[in-house]
C-alpha cells in the first residue's frame, strides 16, 4: 500500500515520534501543522520548524514551544503571548 502525498507528514511525524527520529523520515514532515507537532512534541529542529509558516500553526509554536521571529513573522491575526 502507497501513502498519499497528503498523508506524508503526518505519517513521518508519527514514525519520528513513535519509532526513530529518522532524518530521511523527518525531511518529510513539511505540513505546518505536523511540524508543530514534531518541534513541540518531538525535537525543536530549524529544518522542520522552517515549515510552520501557517497563521494558526506558527501562533500555536509561539505560544507553546518557543517565541521566535522566525516563525512569529507568519501569524496574521493573533500576537504571541
């Protein structure tokens, strides 16, 4: 069985969690929600963090991981803290 493109993240977020954080794995974990995920739950990492780059996602990283200008330069319409 064949993941989906649309599944990719999601699935290697998973892997890297629950299994082995796989660098191969953890390059595909390029949707801004499952790289949330990863940095909070996982390893805060520059080459996944540079993924969260949805309004909602990078409010969430400021607010619960860490407060950056990097990523707080996505949120549209909330402020960190």
């Amino acid at each position: 069985m064949w993941i989906k493109p649309e599944e990719l993240s999601n699935w290697a977020y998973y892997y890297c969690r629950d299994i082995e954080d796989d660098p191969d794995i953890r390059s595909l974990i390029t949707e801004s929600n499952w790289a949330y995920y990863y940095c909070k739950d996982v390893k805060d990492d520059l080459e996944v963090r540079k993924h969260i780059t949805d309004s909602d996602w990078s409010y969430n990283y400021c607010r619960y991981v860490k407060d950056i200008p990097e990523v707080r330069k996505y949120i549209k319409d909330r402020s960190c803290g």
